[in-house]
C-alpha cells in the first residue's frame, strides 16, 4: 500500500503567493491607469483575491501602492545588481553602466514608482511614507552606480558625478513618458560616458 | 458742468481678463492638489467666473488645463529670458545659467508641468495634445540654454552635453517634489558647471 504525499501548501506559502498577487496587480494597475486609476477593488479583482484577504493585508489603497513600490523596487533592484555582474569591463563598461541606468529609468518601475511620487506631492500622508523609501531607494542606487563604474568617491566632485548621473536618467525617464526617443536618449548617454571616462579617476573593476 | 469720463472695460479685455483668471486658478490647483484634485466647479469658484462662462471657454477639464500650463509656459519663458539678459558674464556664467534653470525646474511651473505629463501618460487624448506642447516648450528651453551658456553645437558633443543638461534639471526637479534639498542640488550644479565649462567650446557672450 502506497502512501499519497501530502500536496497542502502550507498556509504562510499561499499567503506569501497572495501577496505577491496583489502587489503585482497593483503595479500592473499603476502603470496602465496611473495611480488615479488604480482601486483596491481593481487590485483584488485583478489579483483573484477577495476583499476581505486584501483588507486584512493592505488596509488602504495608500498602503497597497507604497508596499507594491517598495517590492517592485527590491525586484528590480536585485534585476539591476544582477544586470551589473554581467556589464563587460574595459573601454565599452561606463556606456553600459549607463544603457543599463537608461533602460530601469524607462522601464514600468519608474513609471509606477513616478505615479506613487506625484501622488504623494500634494498627499502628506502618502509623502511621510514615500520619503523614507525613495532615500533608500537613492542611497541604493547610488552605491550600484559608484561600485559599477568603479568611481573613487574620496576624489573631489565624483560624488557629484555619480548623483548627477542618477538625476540624469531620472530627467530622461521623465522624458520618456511624453515621446519615448530611445535615439536622442542613446546620444545624450553616448556623450555623458566620454564625461565621466573624463572626470572619472577610478578603475572600473 | 464737467463730463464723467466713460470707464467702460472694452468686452475684449473683461474676457482676456476672465480667461487670465481661470487659468492662474487652474494652475494654482494643479500645484496645490494635482491634476485629480483639479475640477473645473472649483477653478470657476476660486477664479469667480461664472460656469456658464467657464464652459464657454474651456469646454472641459482637460483643454482648461492643457491652457493653463500653455499659457504658465509662456509666462514664465519670458521670465526665464528676462533672467537669462541679467546674466553675468564671464567665470560665473555657467553657473549661474544652471542656478537658474535649476530653480526654473524647481518651481510651481514646473509641479503643474509635472501633472500634466503623468496625467497625460494614461490617457491618450490628454497626450496627442500635451506632447506638441512639450515638444516646442523644450526646444525653447534648449535655444534659450545654447544661447545663454554661448555654445557652439557645431562642436559635436555640444548639442547632447546642453540635452543633458535639461534632463538633468528636469530629474533634479522631480527629486524636488519629494525631498526638496538644496544643499544637494547646489553641489551636483557646481559640478556640472566644472563638467560644462571643461566640455564646451562656445565662449559665453
């Protein structure tokens, strides 16, 4: 007589997929209809998850939106870091360090996470909780930046390099969202590595 | 016996006057509650125009906004070329050219922009008429920086160094919205006036 294994998910398992269904729905939400356009009855009707499980996980739409902000970044963020191991080294590195900032900058996180900063803007509540993960968010992305391109922050003005080469995708991503010019974006990125291939003193490893 | 002088307001002038005034409030409302927070019943109340009027005018809430960040646009073009004629000359151009377009993009004119563009990403007909709009506002702003900063952009790289630069403002702009630091802001400027004067051939009129 055979014994048929035990097939139950485990309940914190299938509560982990439910979440994971609902903060991707969200993100899908924001990107097609703006955080205007993005309920929580959307959301669970989206996810396959009924009002009341979605309730007790995420009280509010606030709630919802920051929380699908904060784990679509800490995916991408991992996407990035491993984007950053594979980036080729020698003459061609700093252009790609830069395609690859390009590119997260037009892609749906920014789109999501910029829905979720306009929001908060003229929404306190929303903006105390958005600050603190947009600083870390940035003190992230820099740290990726500097460790990419190899930079030597202990060199005056690199620092200032390295956060103006943040802002600048940042403005481009913004670009983007009106007429997307992968071209105009492509030469303005081409001119900004021989820049920092200038200014830059250190190694890229 | 003396003649009281007609004091009369021309019709043509109550109704550049009456349009002035629904789209300083339309803007107003934009900084202050974001495009969804903006109705017409509230800019026809804190303008004091009638909603009959109103509608006469703007026939919706979208050709109203799209007015007034148009018209915003143009206003504040002139002021940026009124600033741009009190330049200084000589070492301090540069920096001074980017002070003021960093406060440019950090002002009420560009948080109303800002609505705009991220309301206009999910809705269409909101984009077909924002990105024409766009378009000629930042070749503008790019006519306006070449001549300020005295570039010659038939160096190669020039054109894409000034692109640059007003992508940058607009990404240190959107930092603005969430955590406004000057300081930092100060900094990354300075830098990139080191980055432009080293770059760019043009001598600063």
């Amino acid at each position: 007589m055979t014994t048929v294994p035990t097939t139950r998910v485990p309940q914190e398992e299938r509560t982990r997929a439910m979440r994971a269904r609902l903060l991707e729905a969200t993100v899908d939400c924001l990107v097609e209809r703006g955080f205007t356009g993005t309920s929580t009855t959307l959301v669970s009707e989206r996810a396959g998850v009924s009002r009341g499980a979605q309730l007790h996980h995420f009280p509010s739409k606030n709630a919802l939106v920051l929380a699908a902000v904060e784990h679509l970044t800490v995916v991408r963020g991992a996407e990035l870091a491993a984007a950053a191991a594979r980036l080729p080294t020698g003459a061609t590195r700093t252009r790609a360090v830069l395609e690859m900032l390009g590119d997260h900058f037009a892609s749906p996180v920014f789109f999501a996470a910029l829905e979720l900063w306009v929001a908060a803007r003229t929404d306190e509540a929303l903006l105390a909780a958005v600050a603190p993960l947009e600083q870390r968010v940035g003190r992230e992305a820099h740290r990726l930046v500097v460790d990419a391109l190899g930079a030597d922050e202990a060199q005056p003005g690199v620092r200032e390099l390295v956060q103006a080469t943040l802002d600048l995708v940042r403005g481009l991503g913004l670009a983007t969202t009106i007429t997307d010019d992968a071209k105009r974006r492509g030469r303005i990125l081409d001119q900004w590595a021989l820049v920092l291939d200038t200014h830059l003193q250190g190694s890229p490893s």
